[in-house]
DNA sequence: CAAATAAATGAATAAAAATTCATTTATGCA
DNA sequence: TGCATAAATGAATTTTTATTCATTTATTTG
C-alpha cells in the first residue's frame, strides 16, 4: 500500500531510483565534467532506460537543479556536524576545518558537481547567494577567537576565512587525485599550518 | 604577399581572427562554462559565422585543445616573470605570490577555462601532467627558503605550496566575484599571513 | 488469481548542436 | 583592371542528444 495508491492497483515508484540517478550523474561529472554529461550516460550508469528517468524529473534541467537543492541542504549541516557554543575557540575552528576537509575527501564528486553548478548554464541567481551563506557560521567561530584575543585583529575575517578554506581545498583535492596522500600526521601538520596564520 | 600565397591570387587569411575565437570562448567559458558552449555562439560572440571557425579549426574539440595548449605555455612563463637567481628569498617569494595572484585576477577566463579543462570530455592524459610540472619552480623557491633556515622545515614543501596556493586562488576568485575586494593593502596583509605561516 | 493501474522500457521522434558546402566576397598578382 | 583563388558566409545537412510514447512488466487490491 503507497501514500499514492487511492485508486486500486497503482504500481507504486521506487524512489530509491532517485538516488541511483543522483549517484550515476555525479560519478560521471566527477569524470568528465558537466560537459560531458548526456541523459543516455545517466540512464546506463544508473542501470535504467532514459524514459525512466523521465519518470521521476521533468528533463535534464530540472534533475541538476534537484541535485543541487539536495546538496546544497546536505552540505551546510555536515559542516557544523558536533559543533557546540560551549567549546572552546581552538576546538571548534578544529571541528569545522576537520569538517570542511572530510567533506571535500569523502563527497568529492559531490564538491565538483557544485562548483561546477556554480559556473554552468544551470545555475539560477537565487542559487548564487546560498554559496556565500554556508560561510557565516565559520565566520562567527573565527570572530569569537579575535573577541578572545587568538587571533590577530589587524585583518579581515574573510581574509583568514579564504585563507584556510582555500588550502583545506587544494589539500583535499590533491589527496583524491592521489597527487599528495594526506594522512592523520599531514593534517595534524595541516592543521596547525592554519592555527599558526590565524594566531596572534 | 602571404607565406601560402605561392599560387597567384589566393587570399591571406586573418590569423587575428583565430584570438577573436579563442577571446569569444573564453568569455562564454567564464560565464557558462564548457557546459554552455556552442559553436553557434562562439560564432555569434567572435562576430564571425559559423564556417569560418571551420577554417582555422578542424572542429570544436580541436579549437578547445589548441586553446589549451596557447594557454598552457603562456602561463608558465608569467609565473615566474621577473624572477632570478639571485634574489633573497623573501623577494623571490613574494615575487612568484603576485605572480600568481595578478595571473588569476588579470586572466580570470584562461584560469576557468584550465580549470573546467582539466575534468571535461577534451582533456588527454598527457595533458594531465602539465599542471604538475608548473609547480616544480615554485617548489624550489620554497626549498631554497627551508636550506637557508627561513622556513620551517617540518612540514614538506608541497603541503606550504598548497597552502599559499590556495589562499591566493580563493582571494583572486573572490576578488573578481566582486564578494571581497582586494586593493593594495588587502594584499600586502595576504601575503604576510602566508609569510607568517611559513615561517620558523 | 485476475483486473486495474502506473512503472519501466527502449525504439521512435523532436530538438539542438556540429559540421558541411554552394555561393558570395575580398585579396593578391599580372 | 580583371582574373584566379581561397576566405568568408550562413543556410542546409548531418550528427548528437533530449524527450516522448506505444508497449511490456510489475505491483496492488478485491
């Protein structure tokens, strides 16, 4: 019995499908970019026909746009995931630039899809604000360790935002393309590379 | 009289026009990546029609790669413009830092094109490599910081390149989004907090 | 189990994009 | 100046890709 089955008989949807779409487009972006991205591509990554596809978006437009809001949900939590107001300043700039390095290794074709979103024919300008906004809480972590007396005060919060946020990224993108392997030891020293910038 | 002119009468061609091709492209590129990119509209925004790419390109995929060779080689070199041998070290440093700064502010397009390059449908694996070969210079700079005891010499020299590296690359990008503007002073700050963090 | 219904399929069709080519235009040379 | 030739053009064609739809399959319910 489905939530949709009023009228006797209706073979319901498996929405699981939905996921395996999601995982076939960002396998394959993750490879050859939004440019190279085909419906027919999709549908054999993903085991399906093309009609299917058809059955659960709109067109190919309405898929990316969907991968997008579901990601870009997704996202902004898992970068505060087991932050709390009570700790201390060094620990949580720890927690989210842990956050924010794990994110880019483990949902790497996830990262890819949306910078790519970001400079394609999809993108809405709506959707150009939400990218800018993921960055506040990390802002309000590194102002509190300026109001505490860490950090140096004689330069901007977006600065030593960018500065960290930029160097998380290369680190992680060069471990997945197995160009520098980051280990605990790496981002330890990663890490406290960081902490030195920031310290006053 | 033209080199291929051995035969009277035949007409020169323009060889400008191939830059107002390459300069439409990357413009396109910047705003709607390779995703968005159409031969029709390479024509429409180079002012030219569609045959006439066909005359200095075999086809789209060949005027992608040529570009990306043009580019390839004209980065190298600007990175390490003004650069010599025997410049101190904090010199030599800052010297390659702007470099490389002004090269992603100054040519924003070429940089989005390199990068959207690099995970599109056109890249070959010889192609690949190259990004890593530019990096070898650099390299030496900071390793010549370490011999002389500028730098701190726990941390391996790929892991400092990347982090300046990315730091700059997010202050560029920003900078030409127009969400942070760096003017003179923004800069010097930026690049005493790569300093900072390199040092012993 | 059979009827009813939508899901799933993939070949057929439509739409979009790349590429060609018949024609026109411009240039170099005698 | 006029001829020869390739450049330039953009409409026509080909190719690729997105989307539809007639048909088959699976599921739900009485």
């Amino acid at each position: 019995m489905n939530f949709y089955s009023f009228i006797c008989g209706m073979r319901s949807r498996d929405y699981g499908k939905i996921d395996l779409i999601y995982t076939a487009t960002l396998k394959l972006i993750e490879k050859d970019g939004i440019a190279g991205l085909t419906m027919a591509k999709i549908a054999k990554e993903s085991m399906l026909a093309t009609g299917t596809i058809y059955i659960y978006f709109k067109n190919k437009e309405d898929l990316i746009n969907e991968l997008y809001r579901k990601l870009e949900k997704e996202s902004v939590s898992r970068f505060l995931k087991g932050y709390s107001q009570d700790m201390g300043f060094r620990d949580s700039l720890k927690l989210v630039w842990m956050n924010y390095l794990n994110h880019r290794i483990d949902y790497h074709s996830e990262s890819i899809f949306l910078e790519q979103y970001y400079r394609s024919p999809y993108i809405t300008d709506s959707h150009k604000s939400i990218a800018e906004s993921m960055k506040t809480p990390v802002y309000a972590i590194i102002q509190k360790g300026i109001d505490e007396g860490f950090v140096v005060d004689d330069v901007d919060v977006e600065m030593l935002f960018l500065a960290m946020l930029g160097f998380i990224r290369e680190l992680a993108d060069e471990h997945v393309d197995g160009v520098y392997v980051v280990d605990n030891d790496k981002i330890e020293q990663a890490f406290n590379l960081s902490w030195k910038m920031l310290q006053k």
